[in-house]
C-alpha cells in the first residue's frame, strides 16, 4: 500500500504544474487589467500610475517570466501579496477563510454519505415499492431544485416567519462572551441550513449512484449463491452487496471533492458566511491574480487529494488494485 501510494503522490506533480500553468495564462487571458479598477474610478489617475502599478505588480513583465517569478514563490509556500488595497499576504487571507468552508463541506459531505448510502440500499432492496417511488420523487426534485432558489425560501420560510434558524453569518453578536459549549452550539446552529443546502443536490445524486449500482450487485450470481447458502439478508446485503456497490460511489466521492470551493461560492453569498467561495468571488471581481491563483493552487490540491484518496479507497475495498 505504501508504494502504491508513493506512485500516486509523484504523479501529482506533474499534473499541479499542468494544472498551474493552464490556470495562469488563462487568468491573465482574461479582459481588463488590475490595474483599471485602481485607475478609472480616480480622476486624477493618469497613464503614469498605471504603469507604476503595473510594475509594482510585475504586470510588465512577459507571462512566462511572471509564471516563473511565481512559481519559485509557490516552492517555498508563498501565494505573494494581494493586489486589494490591504496588500495583505495572499496565504493569510486564505488560511482565515479555509477552515469554514472545509467545516461546513465536510459536514455536508457527511451528511449526504450518511443519507445517501442507507437510502440508496434501502431503495434497491425494496425496488418498486411505495418507499422507493417515494424517495425517487423527493430526491429528483431536491435535485432539479435551484440551490439559490431553495436557500431563500428556506430563509424565508424557517428563518424569518418561523424564527427557528439564523439567515446569515456563522455567529451570532456577542458570540465572544459565551461558553465554549455554547460557541460550539451557535455555530451548529447558524451552520444547520448552509449544511442543509450544500447538501440537497448532493444527496440526490449521490442516492440515486448507490440505488443503481446496489441494482446491479444484487443481481449478481455470487448474491444468489449467498442467498442459497442460506445467509441471513442482512449479511447477504451488508457484507457481500454493499462492499462492491461502494466501489463506484468511492471514485464519485473523490471527484466531489473540487466542488469544495466552487460550490461553496452560492451559499456563502447568500448567507453572507465569510469563506474561500466568497473570497474566490471577490478576487475575480477584482481582478486580483495573487489570490484568484493561491485559491486555485489550493483548489487543485484538494481536487488531486481527493483522487488518490478515491485510488486508496478503491484499493482498500478491492485488493487487486494495489497488484497493478
């Protein structure tokens, strides 16, 4: 298993500088300037500042050679400074906003294994039956549900005509002055419906992927032989079923992983949560490509991550992987 992993993890290489490249030239291909935004709006901005700014940034400087100038800064874990007017470092701003999207997509990723899997098993089991038409209906329609949509009508349903949960931010005012357990409690309670809505359309896809691959195992030759032996049901579904309909749903799993930041731009928005989607957001409005490029980097880690943990998963349920 440890050289198994070893040869994946050097085959990342390879694909982040790929992956870093085509990021780079494409941001830069991108209309307009940073420069615009500090320039344009201030009359007494004239061609002179322009040029100063754009040497300040290393704007002037052919795409290869900034490509350069950035990637030995990003050996040694340095993004650069941001181009906003705070100039902070790009790292900075990112590691403060990193742990509440990974918080609230983690819990969502939970959620959703935790539901879909069950109630795709269950569905399969019980095939054509009332309980699988029934969820069939409610999952394609939490699916085909705009998240946008959903957010606001729960918002304004659950939040403002009943009271029940907060519609925006992560705490509360005087969040400082209470308890740990208490923090702990406000925080879960502002989290349970940006939890909620990344969680739907996921759900619903991820349910529908484990009712159809339990379909095709239990349909197999070696369940009807587990059956004959006389095996209990649950053993013949929890232990012999399951392990190989999750083989597919581990490589689905792994490619969600992307959809960390990318999706998170929606909700964060919409409940005003201070995380990496808003801040993505933000950077690209500003042109600022320090940060738009330190978030992709980190972006494209999660995403390769992601893959080999889906490789090391499949390894773990099937055995003869790690032979290849």
């Amino acid at each position: 298993m440890f050289v198994y992993m070893a040869k994946k993890l050097l085959h990342m290489v390879p694909l982040l500088l790929g992956i870093t490249l085509i990021s780079f030239v494409v941001i830069h291909l991108a209309p307009g300037d940073p420069t615009d935004l500090q320039t344009e709006m201030n009359p007494d901005a004239g061609t002179e500042l322009e040029e100063r700014l754009r040497t300040e940034y290393g704007l002037d400087d052919p795409l290869l050679v900034q490509y350069g100038t950035w990637l030995k800064r990003l050996v040694q874990l340095d993004f650069g400074r941001s181009f906003s007017q705070d100039r902070r470092p790009v790292w900075d701003k990112i590691m403060e906003r990193l742990p509440i999207t990974l918080m609230i997509n983690l819990l969502s990723m939970g959620l959703i294994v935790l539901t879909a899997v069950p109630l795709g098993v269950i569905s399969a089991v019980k095939s054509d039956t009332w309980f699988d038409r029934t969820t069939t209906l409610l999952v394609f329609i939490g699916f085909a549900a705009p998240s946008f949509w959903l957010a606001l009508l729960l918002m304004d349903w659950l939040g403002v005509y009943m009271g029940l949960v907060p519609v925006s931010g992560i705490k509360s005012f005087g969040h400082e002055y209470l308890s740990t357990g208490e923090q702990i409690l406000d925080i879960g309670h502002h989290l349970i419906l940006p939890v909620f809505i990344s969680a739907i359309g996921g759900l619903a896809g991820f349910s529908r992927y484990m009712r159809s691959n339990m379909l095709d195992v239990i349909r197999q030759d070696y369940i009807l032989t587990a059956r004959a032996k006389g095996l209990p049901e649950r053993v013949v579904i929890g232990k012999h079923a399951l392990r190989n309909a999750l083989l597919p749903l581990i490589t689905i799993l792994g490619l969600a992983v992307p959809g960390l930041i990318g999706g998170s731009v929606i909700f964060e928005s919409i409940f005003a949560i201070p995380g990496m989607g808003k801040l993505f957001y933000d950077g690209v409005m500003m042109r600022d490509y320090p940060l738009i490029m330190g978030i992709l980097v980190i972006g494209a880690v999660m995403t390769l991550v992601g893959n080999m943990l889906a490789d090391v998963g499949y390894a773990l349920a099937d055995p003869r992987i790690r032979k290849r």
